[in-house]
C-alpha cells in the first residue's frame, strides 16, 4: 500500500467555495493602489476618476482578451494566435465593409471569422491532439498571414461615424468610454460562466486532471473545444471594438499582444499549467499592468521600459503563484 | 539487415521533412529556372545559416523538453552588443567576445529562472522576449545602429569560397552532433526529455540538464548575433522581431517532436533550410510577400499534424 | 504478534556453492505519516536462491522492497548487504550495493534505442580518441541479451517494443550491471506463458551464477514452480517464512488471507431481481473478446483473474470511457450503444476506477466539488450549478459514509485513502446509477475503511442495484459476491457461485490452466502445478 499523505493544498488555488486567494488579491489590489499612488504623487490628477476612467480605453480590448485566455489556460492550454486572429478579424470585417456589405453584417462576419479561427484552434488541439503552443503558433502565423494576404497589406479606414463612436466616445457626461460596459460585461458574464456553471466546472476540471474528467462522463474533446470557440469569438470582439477605437483596419495590427495578455493573466494567479485561476484575479492583473504602463507613459518615461516591466511581471508573477502555493505548508 | 536499417531510416524523426524538402527541391528544381543553380543554393543556405545556428542550440532546449521563446530579443541584443563594440574597437575578437558573453549570461537568467524559480519556461521566456527587447529598444535610443563594414566579415566574407555564415553553421552542427553522439552533456538531454521520472531514477541531474540546454541558446544567439550583423548591415532596435517563431518553426518542421526527447541534431538544420527553400520558390515565382507568413504557418501545422498522426500509427503498429 | 518464532530465512538447501546471506533485513519498520506500512520485519534472502514474497494488496510488499532498493530509507531497524549494513538513500546508492530492481511498471526512456537504456546513467566505454565507443555498447547490449536467449533488434526504439521485450531490456539493464540481488515486481504480469517460461529459464541461469532473487507475484502457480523459498506478508508484518516445498497452496492463501473474515466483511444474502446487464459476445481489440455474462439487480458479480487479464478493460467498455468494438451490452433486456461515458451515465451505468488520484479524482480540489462533478446535469438549472444542493447531497454523504474531514469545502487531497475512497464512491452513487461498476474498491484503503466500503457495497445491492466488483483480492471476492467471474488473457475462463466457492478452481482459471491449448501445456509441463 502506497500510504496517502495528506498533502494541504493551498485554498488559493482551488476554483471555489474556500476564501478565493485573499493573500493574492490584496496583494494585486496593494499593488494596484500603491502604483496610482506613485503615479498621482509624481503627476497629480492621475488618480482622478476621470483620468482613471479615461486610461480605461486603451485596456478594454486587451482586457477582454485577458478574460477569454484565463479560460484557456485554467483548462491546460495557451492560445498565441488571439493577436493575429485579432488582426484577421479586423481585415475581415473593413475588406467585406469596403465591397459593399452593410457594417452591421460585416461585424457579423468578423465574428464569424473569429468563431471558426478559435474552433480551427480547438480542434486541432482537442481531436488532433496536438499541443496547444505549437498549433496556436502555427495558427499565429497563418491568421496574421491571412490578414496581409486578404488585404494585400492595406488599409480600409473609410468607416461611417456611428460606428468609429463605439471606440472614442463617452458616456456619462465624457466620462466613461463608450466602450468600458464592454469590458464590465464581459467579466461579469464569463465570472458567471466560469465560477457558476456546469461548464466552467469542465474548465477547471479538464485542467486539473483530464483523464479524471474523462471518467466523469464529460468530453474533454468538446470542453476544449468550445473553449477555444469562445476565446475566438471573445477576439472578434475586441477586433470590432479596436477597429472602431483606431477607426482603421490593417493586417498588421495589435502585433505582440498575446504577450502582454498571458502576462496579465498569469500575474492574476491564473496557474500555467492549469487547474487554478479566476476572472476576478485577471481583472486586477489586467489593471495592475495596464495603468503601469499607461502610469510610465504618462510620468514621461520612455515606452520601451513598458516591456522590460511587462517582462519582469509575468517572470514575478508566476515566481510569486510559486510563493503563494507553497506558503500554507 | 539491410531492410532493417531502410525501416529505421523511415522511422527517424528527421525523416519525412528530409523526404519533404528532397521532393521540394526537385519539383522546383524542374519548374523554376535558377532554382538549383549552385550559387542560389549557396545563397539559401547563407540566409538561413541565422536561423539555422540558433535553432540548433534551441533544438538542445526543446529535446530536454523545455521551450526558450526569447531567442528573438537575446538575437537583437546579441546583434547590438557586437555592432557597439565594433565601433568602440578596431578587432573583431572582442565584439564576438561579448555579443557571445551577452548570450551567455542571458542563457544563464533564463535557465536558472526556470529550473532554480521552477517558473515555466514557457513563461520565464516570454517574460525574457519582452523585457530584453525593452532593454534593446531603451539602448538603442538613437535609432540605427551600422555596422562597420570591416565588421561584417562574419556575414558577408567567405572561406575558400564558401559563405562564413555557413561555416558557421556547419561548425555548430558538427559540434552539436558530436555531442549528441559521444557526451553526456549531449545523451542526457535526450534521456531527460524522453521520460523525467525515469532519468530521475537513474539518478541523471535533469534541471542542470536543462539548465545547460538553456545556456547553450545564449551561446548560440551570442554566435548567430555576429552572423546576423554582417548580414543585414544596420541594426534596427526592432531587429529580430518574430525571429523566435522561425526558429521554432525550423526545429518543429525538421521533426524534433515539441514535447521532448524525440528528435536530432539534423531535424533543425533541415527545418531551416526548408523554411529558406520555400521562401525563396516564393520569391522566384513571384508569389507576393503578404502570403509568406501564410505559407509558412500552414506548413507548420501540416508538419505537426502529420507528425502527430504519424507517431500514433508508429505507436499501434507496435 | 506473532508468539511462535518462524525462521527468517530457509534452511540452505543442497548445491554446489554454499549459500551465503546476501542481504538481511534487521527489524525494519518504515511509518507513513503515522501509520506503519512494514514493521518489525527480519529476513534473509540468499545467494543462488529465489525467494517469493507472498501477500495481498497493501500487506506492505512493495514498501519492502522499496526499502531494499533505496526508494525508502527504513524508519526503524536495519538493511544489511552481505554482512555489512547500509544506509541506502536512492536507487543509485542501492545499484552500488548491487541490488537492482525489475519494476512492476517500466521506466524506460521510450524515444531511446536498447542499447542507450542499457546505459543512460551509467559510465559509457570510450574508445582512446574519447568518444562514446558504441561498438563496444552495441556488443556489451548483445550479450546481455544473447545470455537471456532473446535476439533483439538493440538498435530499435523502446518505443517499438511490445510490453515482454520491454520487461527484457529492464532484465537485462538489471543483468549488465552485475547485481548481486535482483528484485523482481511482478514480472510476468505483462507476458504470455511462453516468455513467462522463457523468463524461469534465466531466473535459473542467475540462481547458478549465485545471485540472491528476490521475487513478487501474485501468481501461486508460479511461485510454486520456481521459489525455493516463500515468505508471507500480511498486514505489514512477515508471517511465515520457509522453504516451498512445506507448504500447500490453500494453507499459503489462508495464510496470505489471515484474519477472521466474518468481522471484515458483511454481505446479507437476499433473493436477485431481474437481469439488469446483460453482455454478449462483447470484445475489443487487443483487449478482450467473447465476453458474455449477466448481472442481476441486488446481486454482487465478482470478477477475478491476474492484473493484465482484461478486467477493467470490459468494465470500461460497459462504462463507454473505452467503448466495445464488437458485441452487445443490453440494459433490462433492452440493447444499447454506448460510445461515451456520457452515454454509459445516461444508460444508469457508473464506473468507479481503480486509480482514484489519476483516474478518479481532482485531489486539489473540495469534496462536494468531486462529489457533484459527474451529476452537474441533476443540479443545475439553465447550466447554473446550485450550490445548495450540491453542499446538501456532500453533506448526506459525508454523514452517510461517516466521511471523517474537515468539511465538505476541504480539498480531497488532504483526506485519508479510506476516506478519498468514500468520496469517490459517493461521486459515482450521486448519479443514482443502477448498475454499479466498482475497479478495485479498496486498494490502498486501511481496514477500518475496508469494512465500512464493504458495508456500503452489500447496501447497494440491498438496494436492488447491480453491482459488478472487478478486485485482486481473492478473499474480498470470495466473502461478499454471489458469483465469481474469472478472465484470463481477455477470456472469461471461469464463473463460479456462491456462497461456497471452488478457491483452488478459481485460482487454476486465473492463471488460465483450464484453458490453456493442449499443446502449450504439453510444451511447458512446468506450468501446471
């Protein structure tokens, strides 16, 4: 007999019902705090709704972007194409705009397209077998190559005002971007999704132990599958909503923003490896890291040093998951 | 027993991308005029001699079963060291030196960060693309940056008439494989990335494994960085943007397997050179330039998911 | 416990080199979190001599040898090799001693040739130049497999292997190294009659070259064949030690058995319903063929044979997990197909796998969060799961099953085996199933739990349900099924009822003597006991 040893596992980690990681999210929300803190003392007025609110623009897409990959990774995948797909949506969308078909049918290609560029994804994961790294690198490049060859690297930037108002308007007195209740939505549907339904229990579950989800009577095959089609249509979403914020469709759009939003992420508490995560955790991740970019842009220091810092978090960030699940012992 | 050795042939890893890139070159060699002249063949090599040297170093990383996504920034960095030097001195010794040193100790980072900090290497690398590349793009204030002609020899002069960047890249071969056949250092990271519990049990150090596998890419960026130099003449701080995923893609298309322990010292210089033939067909078929990327990621996937059929029918057959 | 003094080791028997203890055991005893697996243990194995541990799952075996091998450092007493005693922290120190082990389940590096799995961690021949002198291992590999009478392709994959030629190379890694003391976990469980005969020949070569074996089986054909010694382990103790020939096969199994059954297990006997699965004919490849048995409500099915025979395999097809190729399942007399588990759950099937970390459970994560996951579809409205009766149906089980944890919040991991069993026993109950597939429902359970598992088993079938028990061990079968099936090499090869069972008959089923061809036999007389 191979004895059990109870190992205590950290409450953090799990999906529900134990206090959701409270060392964690204070942590992030110190952080969040302590950084605007930094950024009013040296800019005064940074920390004024309405500046904080009006920074909230440039984070809506990456943040949603940041929801959907917290359900891919949670189940044990990555996706790197979400930029590129971004981008193909993008094109999509401006090109059928451009020949004639009505904006509204042409977002809803766009969302097509972005459908069958995550189901692509899924399904080569899930039925193919394939690992999830090098089908959404390969997938990169084809959804980035499609873009440029659809639109022969072109721009199509003719898009009517009611629809460039979705990305630079306000609400509320010029307040709150057009936008952000995008963003709020989509957190507290995929919240909902992820932490009280059936099927944000097969999320957990098929990154936590597959084979034991597969004895359960669930298919593993269709979790992933369907998981991989919402972070396509999530993309599709920010792809509509970026091009009205930009007011221009190009193929070589949002390059390299996978990286940032695993960064997010994983800063969240979200465990690479799967099994471990939370929308609410990705949320502040998203606002840790994008006021500090915007902080630094904003204080004068030079854009380059918003890489160095989004490289340094997602290293501390998961060192730190590292830290958080070990500290009960 | 010769029909043996034919039927492990067939079984290499390497060996359907080699079959792969033999029918490419004759098809092309039959259809496009000036394809298998001897001086576009040299020519092919010597631009994928960058890619080739830094994805052999990687295939070490990837056959140990871990994965360095930041080849792309450690190339630029290693680029950028070697140009500044060549500014500062006459020799060509000290800037090799130290776009070398540079690799090294950026290899070093990011091997101690995944197997000391247990970071994924997925992760630790990405952070490391990101942050070097901001680091690059702060140094390189002042926009481009030339190489000075005397010190792009590694890119541009030739040795009894071959091209420098593919000795390079057949020095790094050779020494690779040498490796892999008659070293610890080289077998052990086979055995690590085939099975970890049991190269535990033999009692093999797998994370000092991977750990040189990891300063093995900073040598080889520190290496490709002279090479890439030469070869494009003024360094951007954006040099190399993406260059990672060619390098994977090179190791991948040439049959190491993603996943680990499964592969050779062949499979990366091969996936670079097919990577450099279909580039090229492209080129001399007047295929536009927005469909490369497009060519490229869906022979990737072609790659893989053949390989993946591929390997379970291996597997059944057995 | 034991008040009469057994030996520790045989009386040497005659041969040409007199034996020597190669390796004793001095009141080992090793502690898991509190609880003794092995303790007060004295043995002796010697040169030139199989010696056969004998004991039932969890009678601390292969905590054992672990001990022996380096995997487990004993928490009390000593391990002494060839007189002197050692302090072994890892396999690797254990190899330097020169005890080598042959896994039950095989490590090997499956991307690697033979011969480089012959010498990964090992020093490699150079030639002068410094390389690696392949020739040399190519040779080295070549006869150590020409002294097991085996060719082999050493160039070959490990990959490519079948499971016996794989079970060769991990024989001949331990032979090239030269051990002294080889310890054999179930060697035979992946290989035919043939290679299993094939594998005796050398365990006689080595006994000649005086190496100390130490051998595990659970097959008792076997061990009478070859053992010149047996030593029975119960309960993490050693009961009897002594030579083979003093010994009957019944009086080794009461021995391995022990205690008083009736206080273990309960089973109140109650007329069968009606037939609830009924299976004809069902096969799939390379797994299982001609499997045709019914399971009636309120009746226990016991279903024997040895590890590898196929039992699991037909409890998954009926399942769907690994879906029949060939065949019918019929459920009420009604023919059914079943490609998923989804559907076997839908058809009131539930299965319940023997590996409950890997196979069963999210260790990680609350019990009521394991407990629902299979039945999400019963509690939840519109895809919304309700939480209130998810906590009230953990709860009903938890008190239910007398689950000892620190609520129903509390990850599984951090609970007993026992009591993880009886959460994974609720998990599969939660979908009120009415055909009830149980894999080894009390591997790695303490005996306390045991009881309460069996309890909960005869309360099933109480409860009309059909319950199918595929185990290892015989006794449990024995005590509580009203009809034993026996598979051997994916056949049924024998089906026995109750309440008096036929033990030597089902034993000579398992090991596949009743249907054994007349030539085999006739070629290995040896196999029949």
């Amino acid at each position: 007999m191979s004895p059990t040893i109870a190992r205590p596992l950290s409450p953090a980690q799990a999906p529900r019902r134990r206090k959701p990681s409270l060392t964690r999210t204070l942590v992030l929300f110190l952080l969040l705090l302590a950084e605007l803190i930094v950024f009013n003392l040296l800019l005064p007025g940074y920390m004024s709704p309405g500046s904080l609110l009006d920074t909230s623009r440039t984070f809506v897409e990456t943040g949603i972007l940041a929801l959907g990959m917290t359900f891919v990774i949670i189940s044990g995948g990555i996706d790197l194409s979400v930029a590129s797909l971004l981008a193909f949506v993008s094109v999509v969308m401006g090109l059928s705009f451009q020949a004639g078909v009505p904006l509204p049918a042409a977002m809803l290609l766009g969302l097509a397209a972005g459908i069958a560029g995550g189901l692509l994804n899924g399904a080569a994961v899930a039925y193919l077998g394939l690992h999830p790294f090098v089908v959404t690198l390969a997938t990169m490049a084809i959804y980035r190559g499609a873009a440029y060859a659809i639109s022969n690297a072109a721009a199509v930037s003719d898009f009517p005002p009611w629809f460039t108002t979705i990305g630079q308007s306000y609400f509320a007195n010029g307040l709150v971007p057009t936008q952000l209740p995008a963003l709020l939505v989509a957190a507290i549907a995929l919240w909902l999704l992820l932490s009280r339904t059936s099927f944000g229990r097969r999320v957990y579950s098929v990154g936590a132990n597959e084979i034991a989800t597969r004895f359960s009577g669930v298919s593993v095959e269709r979790t992933k599958l369907a998981i991989y089609g919402l972070m396509g249509g999530l993309v599709a979403v920010a792809a509509i909503i970026q091009t009205a914020r930009l007011s221009t469709a190009r193929a070589n759009a949002s390059m390299g923003l996978e990286l940032p939003v695993i960064a997010m992420v994983v800063l969240g508490g979200t465990r690479i490896t799967g099994g471990a995560g939370s929308i609410l955790g990705t949320l502040l991740g998203v606002l840790v890291l994008a006021y500090l970019q915007d902080g630094l842009a904003s204080v004068g220091v030079r854009n380059d040093w918003g890489l160095v810092v989004v490289g340094a978090f997602l290293i501390l960030g998961v060192l730190a998951n590292e830290f958080f699940r070990k500290s009960p012992r | 027993m010769k029909v043996l050795w034919l039927d492990r042939a067939i079984k290499r890893p390497e060996a359907p991308p080699l079959a792969f890139l033999m029918i490419m070159a004759i098809l092309l060699g039959l259809t496009t005029p000036g394809f298998l002249a001897g001086a576009n063949l040299l020519s092919i090599v010597s631009q994928v001699s960058v890619v080739g040297i830094v994805s052999l170093a990687l295939n070490q990383v990837i056959l140990a079963g871990e994965i360095d996504v930041s080849v792309g920034s450690l190339l630029a960095a290693c680029a950028f060291t070697f140009a500044t030097m060549a500014h500062v001195t006459s020799g060509l010794l000290l800037p090799l030196l130290a776009s070398v040193a540079v690799g090294a100790c950026i290899g070093l980072l990011n091997g101690a960060i995944v197997t000391v900090g247990r970071v994924p290497s997925i992760v630790a690398t990405l952070g490391m693309l990101l942050a070097l590349r901001g680091v690059v793009l702060l140094l390189g204030a002042n926009g481009i940056l030339l190489v000075p002609s005397a010190a792009r020899l590694f890119g541009l002069s030739t040795v009894l008439g071959v091209p420098v960047p593919i000795v390079f890249l057949i020095l790094v071969f050779a020494g690779l494989d040498i490796a892999n056949r008659h070293t610890e250092w080289g077998r052990d990271v086979f055995a690590v990335g085939s099975n970890r519990r049991a190269a535990d049990a033999v009692g093999l150090r797998a994370g000092f494994v991977k750990f040189r596998c990891f300063v093995a890419v900073g040598l080889g960026c520190g290496l490709a960085g002279t090479v890439f130099a030469g070869q494009i003449g003024e360094i951007q701080a954006t040099a190399a943007t993406g260059f990672e995923l060619q390098a994977i893609a090179a190791v991948v298309l040439g049959g190491t397997s993603i996943t680990g322990g499964r592969g050779s010292t062949f499979a990366p210089v091969i996936g670079a050179v097919l990577v450099g033939v279909i580039l090229n067909a492209l080129t001399l078929n007047s295929v536009p330039g927005t469909f490369e990327q497009l060519v490229l990621g869906s022979l990737i996937l072609a790659a893989i998911s053949i390989d993946a059929v591929r390997f379970r029918a291996l597997r059944r057959a057995s | 416990m034991q008040d009469i003094v057994e030996p520790t080791s045989c009386p040497a028997t005659a041969r040409a080199e007199p034996a020597v203890v190669a390796c004793r055991l001095i009141d080992a005893g090793k502690n898991f979190a509190g609880v003794w697996a092995v303790r007060h243990v004295d043995l002796e194995f010697r040169t030139g001599e199989v010696h056969a541990v004998m004991g039932e799952n969890g009678a601390g075996k292969s905590t054992l040898m672990k001990m022996l091998h380096g995997v487990h450092l004993p928490d009390e007493g000593q391990v002494e090799v060839f007189g002197r005693i050692v302090s072994m922290t890892s396999p690797r120190l254990a190899e330097a001693e020169g005890i080598a082990m042959v896994p039950q389940e095989l490590d090997l590096f499956p991307d690697l040739s033979i011969v480089e799995n012959l010498f990964v961690g090992r020093k490699r021949p150079r030639t002068r130049l410094g390389m690696f002198d392949w020739p040399a291992m190519r040779r080295a590999a070549l006869a150590a497999f020409a002294r097991l009478d085996i060719a082999i392709d050493v160039d070959a994959s490990v990959r490519s292997l079948s499971g016996a030629n794989a079970q060769m190379v991990e024989i001949a890694r331990a032979l090239m190294h030269d051990a002294r003391i080889v310890i054999m976990d179930e060697p035979t469980a992946a290989l035919t009659e043939r290679e299993a005969q094939r594998l005796f020949g050398i365990l006689g070569e080595l006994k000649r070259r005086g190496v100390a074996i130490v051998y595990i089986s659970h097959r008792l054909d076997e061990v009478f064949q070859i053992a010149d010694c047996i030593t029975v382990m119960r309960d993490g103790e050693r009961i009897h030690t002594g030579p083979t020939g003093d010994l009957e096969m019944a009086t080794l199994i009461q021995m391995m058995v022990g205690r008083p059954l009736s206080k273990l297990f309960h089973r109140t006997r109650h007329p069968a319903g009606d037939t609830m699965l009924e299976l004809r004919n069902l096969g799939r490849r390379s797994a299982f063929r001609d499997i045709s048995f019914t399971v009636r409500r309120g009746e226990i099915v016991g279903m024997s044979g040895l590890i590898g025979a196929g039992r699991s395999e037909v409890a998954q097809a009926i399942f769907g997990v690994a879906p029949a190729t060939e065949g019918q399942i019929l459920i009420a007399g009604e023919p059914v197909s079943i490609a998923t588990s989804r559907q076997g759950i839908g058809h009131g099937i539930i299965y319940v796998p023997e590996e409950r970390r890997s196979q069963g459970l999210v260790l990680e994560y609350a019990i009521d969060w394991n407990m629902s996951f299979s039945a999400l579809d019963r509690i939840s409205r519109g895809g919304f799961v309700s939480r209130r009766r998810e906590k009230q149906i953990a709860e009903r089980f938890r008190s239910l099953f007398s689950i000892r944890c620190n609520g129903v919040g509390a990850p599984v991991g951090s609970l007993s085996g026992g009591n993880q069993q009886k959460v994974l026993l609720a998990k599969a109950l939660v979908v009120e199933p009415d055909i009830i597939l149980l894999d080894e429902p009390t591997r790695g359970v303490d005996v306390g739990a045991k009881a309460e598992i069996y309890r909960i088993i005869d309360d099933l079938a109480a409860a009309g349900k059909a319950v199918l028990v595929v185990s290892s061990e015989m006794n449990e079968l024995l005590s509580m099924a009203d009809r034993i099936l026996v598979m051997h090499r994916g056949r049924l090869t024998g089906s026995f009822d109750g309440p008096d069972f036929a033990v030597a008959e089902i034993g000579a089923a398992a090991a596949g003597i009743l249907v054994e061809r007349a030539e085999d036999v006739a070629l290995h007389p040896g196999a029949v006991t």
